[in-house]
C-alpha cells in the first residue's frame, strides 16, 4: 500500500510502499479515505514531540471503511462501516488514572500517527474500543477534522466551564470548530488571530464570533474564559490580562514554547492556567452525539496523499484557513 513516513531524519515524509497491515485481536483494518492534517502531526515532523515511533505513519484524523474484522471486535462494529479513528489509540486500562477514569492521562498509551501508525496512509489497523462511528451529515473530508480538531476543542471548551465570554487564540482548525459549538451554546466569543490574519478574522466572524483581531489587540470586554490553540508561550501573560478576575486560561494544544515569566499580579485573583492533555472515549462520544445535531461548517483545504509535505507545510507559514485534510481515496 502507499504511505508517507517519517524517520526522523529529516522535517520531511517520504512516500513509500509497504506492506498491508493485517488486524489482530480487537482490531479494525480500515480502507482509509481521507485524514486530517492536525498541527500535532507538525510537531511530531519537526521533532518537537519526543520519541515517535521510527518508521511512523503519521495522521490521527482519520476517516475510512472498516475492511476486515479482527478477532473479539464488539458487534456493533462490521465490514462496510464508516468508522474515525482519533488520536487516542490505546490505553493499558490498569493504571491509576485508567481506573479513575482518566484515561486521557494514562501512563501507557498509544497515540495514533506518533507511536502507533496513522492515517497517511491506504490502510491503517487501529483497536476498535477506540474507533468511533461519524455522523452522516458530513462527508469524510468534513469528518476528518472532527477527530482532533473537533475533540480537542470540545475538551478545552469544557474545561472552561460556563464562562460566557470566551476568547479563542489561534484561529485554526481547532478554533474554528470550537467557535461554532460555543456560538451555539450561546457564549460571547472573541477571535485572536496572528496579526494581519484577515482571512481568519473574516472566517471567525462568518461563524459565529462577535468580534475578531489581532493577538495584539484587547478584546471590547473582559474574558471569563480565554482558549489558546496557537503553540506560542508569550499568548499564556496576555490571555491572563484579559481574563477577569476568577477567569481561566486553557491551554490546547500538545506542544507550546516556553511561557515567559510575569509578574504574579495577572494570576492573583484566582485567575488559573490549565492544559488539556489528549483526550478520552467518552469526549469522542459526546462531540460526535453533539455534531450530529449542531451543523458544523467545517472550512477544510484538500490535497492527496503524495502532498502531505506541502500540507504540512502550509500549515507551519500559516496559509491554511480552517483545516487541511489529505484525500487518500474516493
């Protein structure tokens, strides 16, 4: 089958034909049509995350039909299925934050793309406990980015609570998804985007945001919630400026730069800083059950397969507006 792989030898993926994966006990073997192209993918690329697996297949945003069924696979999954497979791969489901139910922090997992292999590629096998089914209403291109970009911002949205007024930083895949579920619980949203991103800022605004602009800008009102999806450490001391007293900062991504030291007056007040760390089956469940009921419009970029190296590419300049998505088959 074809495949993109990274070595680590270089921030680049080679194409390659290797063989077809063969599903074993509780596994799927997935046709893959489409998968995301997710700034965590970035990072693993450009060496940022530590230890991927060598050879890796990255891609954790991945949308196909299920060709074969391994040994023990829950009834509820057949041959034909549409079925997502995210970035949480696996879980040892022994360890003390698997037992508590926060599998997301797990002390033994497999992440999809990064230590197990991933969607770029024809065929991938994936454990089917972590597989999920998609809603109709999007096509696979659209669905792909629901997978992390959907769920991540789901989770961060989350743990914002019931902050009314919410400030996104970072308008990409993950903000652009998360602004419309926002939008539709009926919160205040403000867009920060990379200055003189007008096309982000156009974007936010057609989906739901009151109000879009530069990172270097104020928002009209105090945040009671701030969101941060770009991987910039200096956002950390401006979004706590803008968070009232009491308001919290989440932090959303896998992987940002240093924060720099400020000074203890923008965190008195209990403002808080929190970070989200991947994700867990049950996110997966209720941002699939929640998008099969709101409309998302999920703004997405298409490139095949063999383009993986300029989709990764567009996405560190910045020229992706929404989420770039690989289309491996029809």
């Amino acid at each position: 089958m074809r495949a993109m792989l990274y070595d680590g030898t270089a921030p680049l993926l080679r194409a390659a034909t290797v063989d077809d994966p063969v599903a074993g006990p509780g596994q799927l073997l997935i046709d893959v049509t489409a998968c995301g192209v997710c700034r965590t993918d970035l990072h693993v690329v450009d060496g940022e995350l530590p230890h991927p697996k060598r050879p890796v297949i990255p891609g954790h945003e991945v949308v196909g039909r299920v060709a074969a069924v391994g040994p023990g696979v829950p009834e509820f999954f057949s041959v034909g299925d549409r079925v997502g497979v995210p970035w949480l791969g696996h879980t040892c489901g022994e360890c003390p934050y698997c037992v508590d139910e926060r599998e997301n922090l797990c002390d033994a997992p497999g992440f999809t793309g990064y230590t197990l292999d991933g969607g770029y590629a024809e065929r991938l096998v994936a454990d089917s406990h972590f597989c999920v089914h998609l809603p109709r209403s999007y096509t696979d291109v659209e669905a792909a980015p629901l997978l992390c970009a959907g769920l991540i911002g789901f989770r961060t949205l989350r743990m914002a609570g019931h902050a009314r007024r919410i400030g996104i930083y970072g308008f990409g895949a993950a903000a652009h998804i998360v602004a419309q579920v926002a939008h539709h619980q009926g919160r205040t949203i403000y867009a920060f985007t990379r200055p003189g991103d007008t096309a982000a800022q156009q974007l936010a605004l057609q989906l739901g945001a009151d109000w879009a602009g530069s990172s270097t800008e104020r928002a009209p009102d105090e945040l009671d919630a701030a969101l941060i999806f770009a991987p910039a450490g200096a956002l950390v001391p401006v979004a706590l400026r803008a968070v009232c007293k009491g308001g919290v900062v989440v932090c959303g991504g896998i992987h940002m730069s240093d924060i720099p030291s400020f000074p203890y007056s923008l965190l008195w007040g209990e403002r808080r800083v929190l970070s989200v760390a991947n994700l867990t089956r049950a996110d997966a469940q209720d941002f699939m059950r929640l998008a099969s009921e709101v409309p998302l419009r999920v703004r997405t970029q298409v490139y095949p397969l063999a383009e993986a190296n300029r989709a990764l590419a567009d996405l560190r300049e910045g020229r992706v507006v929404g989420a770039a998505v690989l289309r491996v088959a029809e």
